[in-house]
C-alpha cells in the first residue's frame, strides 16, 4: 500500500463505531471518506525512598518506576465509524523493597525480650507484555468536519481505548519473608506472575516455611482517550498534543464544550440560548476542575505521567482502493487466458497446482506491466511461467474447502479488510468469487471436472470467478467512481469475460 502525504495511505471501510464522548454538530465534508492513524503514548516514571519510624516499627521503603506504552490506531470513514488497534509497545518496569524492623519483641512463652523483633521485608520487579487481544481489538474514534466560510474546515476529533480493556499483561516476581525471633525461623514466600497460566498454583516444603506460587499475569490499562478541536487549510488533519494526566478530566469537558458551541451555531435562536447556557456550565466546571488540580498538594513519591497524542488523516477517495483491485483481478483473468502457458504446462504434464502458481506469477507480471495504461500492451502475453513447488494460496484467509465444497475463513477475511480500511465491496467481489467456486463444486454438470484438479479445470474455474468477483467490482466502480477512467478496465472485461 503506497504512502502518500500526511503519511497516510488511502481506502476506506465504513462500520459503525461508539464514540468515546458525544460529538455534535457532524457535518460530513463534501462525503469525503478520510484515513490515518492516531498514536497514543503514555509516559509515567518516578521514584521514592524513604525511612521513618512510628508505632515503635523503623521502615524504610523504596520503589522506582519507568513506563513507555505507545498504541497505533488505523482509522478511516467518512466520520472515523472504523478504528482498530493497529499496534502497540510497551516497555514497563516497576521496583520496590520494603522493610519493617520492630525494635523488640515479647516472647509469649518465655516471656524472653528479644532485641531487634520481628522483621518482615518484601522486594519484587515488574515488566509488562501487550495483551494478546490487544492488537486487531477495535477502539472508538469519531470525527466531525465542517467548511468555513473563510475557507478550510473546522474539525473535532476524538478517540480512545476505554480503562475496561486491558492493555497489557504485568509479569515478574516478588519474594516476602518474615522472621520470628522468638523461634528463630524466617517464613518465605515467592510470587511470580506468569503469562498464559489460567490458575494460581502453589507449592511448599513440608515444613511450610517456604512456599513458591504461581499466579496469572495482572491485567493492566493505561489512560489512551483524547479529543481536540482545530483547523486546517488543506486535505490533511494533522496534530499532536501533551496532555498531563491529571488534567485530562478537564481537557474533555473543555473540548465537550467547544463541541456544543459548534453544533449551537448552527441551531435556531431559542435552541441556541438554550445550549449557550450549558456550555457555560460545562466551562464552569472545567475552570473549577483544572484549579483543583492546580492548587493539590498531593506529593506523595515523585511521579510525574502524561499523554502524546499524535494524529494524522488524509481525505482520500475509496475508489483508488477498489480500482486496485479491479486491475488485479483482470490481470489474473488475463494470465489463466493466456494459452501458450495451458499448453507449455500440457506439454510437460504439470500438476494442477503447479499451474495454477504459474499462473499467479503471470498474473503479477500482468498488473506490474500497468496494461491499463498503456493500450498497445493489453491481451498481451505476460510471464511465460513456470512450475512451482510454492502455494501463492497459503496467505489467503477466505477459500474453499473442495471436500466439502464449502467456504472457509470468510470472518477472518473480513477483518482483515475492514482493518486495513478496505471498502466493503472489496470483500463482496472476494466472496463472490468463492461463492463461483461453491457453485462449480457442487452442480452435477461441473463438479467431476472441478475435483480433476488438473491445468484445464483450474484455467476453465478459476477464470469464471475472477470474471465474477470483476463484475462486480465494475458495477460499483461505474457506478460511483465518475472521475476516473474506468474504460481500459471494462474494454479488458469484455475481451476476456463471458457476455
């Protein structure tokens, strides 16, 4: 998928998402369908260490922490209906010691007074790993854009992943022990958090004083939402912003606010003072909120955290992604027409399969020569081909089983797309192409000839449904993609395609 400016690359998919606070006021921007990621990272370190002494116990207690956790969200739509968690990292360590000395102690049977007493200590170190259902997971992101009269647009984005889905996973490890004096014996105990295990199990030693357990991971979250209202003169939406975490309560009421003031201008007069004094109220309790932060004397251990947002979207025309598509399937019908490589593959007895990969390669020769482009070159003989001990079908996650002349991986193949923004039709002209085979699998006329597998059934089969799954991208193709010319691609159609 190529790169292009604001760093992001186009298509689109349009599916529903809840957004994570209320945008009004959505204007969709001349039916514009933008795309680009938003990029999350949370940054917390700090650290302590202290000695005291009260209720006749010394203490002394140390920690420190370091944690980097960055989430990459793809989202697209005409209002960001679609976002997923296209990445994330995490890098996270957290450790502490902590003491407690009683200065003596009473020993209940002898009555013996022990100096120094009871002593209990604990240390332990903490990293973290991504959640393994983080990746792929969906997040919330919404986006409205109006024009202005000045021109450019007003936009207000908002995204997140809410605190309920956990981000990461806490593994490591800490050791307590406990020391009687009065029995001279330490007690020990050892935790370790651990990855992947459904249930604590714990083992000791026939004495009991030493014990070693294992216990599920701790699930962890970290704060990723936003929302901003800006301005911008060109087709890309482009920003980054710090926000202190203890100030992010009040930077959302604060954008809340600007987003009923842009939905009010567009209100009638009545309705207007009506929600004027809302917004004030909203603002009061950002003012207020924001001088309660300012004014807390709350220090306790030296912590400081934030959140880098960064977002970058591009207004972006759906048809660029389904055209790509469409030239990709006629060049692989151009490729299973191409009739010297059916009799090179008779002529030196390949496998079906063998074919079928050559064919593949043909086919990428096709698309990679830009025949659509290019008049003289079309129908053309491409890659003469050659056998293959490889699968091009190992990566497709939509196929059919032919034992069962079923489709398989149909959900797994629609998430993919929808994650990587594709249009809907995309999928539909891919669905559509199996469903061909299904039929070809199962009709008494053609089922004998569909299980032969051999160079001639894959050409006859494979054919039918790439002109299949073509149409259907054409339709829709002619049907909304009005600038761009979509003539080569139907002239190819004809040439090759049953009537």
């Amino acid at each position: 998928m190529m790169t292009i400016a604001c760093l992001v690359a186009a298509a689109f998919a349009g599916a529903l998402a809840m957004t994570p606070f209320p945008v009004f006021g959505q204007s969709r921007y001349e039916g514009s369908v933008w795309k680009g990621t938003i990029t999350f990272t949370y940054r917390e370190a700090g650290g302590d260490k202290s000695t005291s002494s009260r209720n006749q116990i010394d203490r002394e207690e140390q920690w420190s922490l370091s944690n980097r956790f960055t989430l990459i969200l793809n989202v697209c739509g005409n209002s960001l209906e679609q976002a997923y968690v296209k990445n994330a990292f995490v890098d996270y360590t957290h450790t502490w010691k902590n003491k407690e000395i009683w200065p003596k102690a009473v020993c209940l049977d002898t009555k013996e007074v022990k100096k120094p007493g009871f002593r209990t200590s604990e240390e332990g170190s903490m990293s973290a790993v991504i959640h393994p259902n983080l990746v792929g997971s969906k997040a919330d992101a919404a986006l409205a854009v109006s024009l202005q009269p000045s021109g450019g647009i007003r936009y207000t984005i908002s995204a997140g992943l809410g605190l309920d889905a956990p981000m990461a996973l806490l593994v490591g490890s800490s050791q307590s022990k406990q020391y009687d004096p009065c029995e001279n014996t330490t007690v020990s105990h050892t935790l370790e958090y651990t990855a992947g295990l459904d249930n604590a199990r714990q083992k000791c030693s026939n004495d009991g004083k030493t014990c070693h357990s294992l216990v599920p991971a701790g699930e962890t979250a970290f704060p990723m939402t936003f929302s901003h209202a800006g301005t911008s003169t060109g087709p890309c939406i482009a920003g980054k912003m710090t926000i202190p975490v203890k100030k992010m309560g009040a930077m959302i009421l604060s954008s809340l606010a600007s987003q009923m003031e842009e939905m009010a201008r567009q209100m009638p007069e009545e309705i207007r003072s009506q929600m004027m004094g809302e917004i004030k109220k909203i603002e009061k309790e950002s003012s207020k909120e924001i001088s309660q932060k300012s004014g807390s004397t709350d220090t306790k251990g030296k912590t400081t955290a934030a959140l880098d947002v960064v977002w970058s979207l591009r207004k972006n025309d759906p048809c660029d992604a389904v055209l790509d598509q469409l030239r990709q399937e006629l060049s692989m019908v151009q490729a299973y027409a191409d009739t010297s490589l059916l009799s090179k593959a008779r002529r030196e007895g390949w496998t079906g399969e063998q074919y079928d990969n050559a064919v593949f390669e043909n086919g990428k020769a096709q698309y990679a020569s830009g025949w659509w482009k290019n008049r003289s070159s079309r129908g053309k003989q491409g890659n003469p081909g050659k056998p293959s001990d490889g699968d091009h079908n190992k990566h497709i996650d939509m196929a059919l089983n032919n034992e069962r002349c079923e489709i398989v991986g149909q959900e797994e193949k629609q998430k993919a797309l929808r994650q990587d923004c594709m249009p809907q039709i995309i999928y539909e002209s891919i669905l559509e192409h199996e469903k061909t085979h299904a039929k070809q699998c199962m009709s008494k006329d053609t089922a004998a000839e569909f299980a032969s597998r051999t160079p001639d059934s894959f050409r006859k089969f494979e054919q039918a449904a790439y002109c299949v799954g073509a149409k259907k991208l054409m339709k829709w193709a002619e049907g909304v993609c009005k600038g761009s010319d979509v003539k080569p691609l139907r002239e190819m159609y004809e040439q090759f395609c049953p009537k």
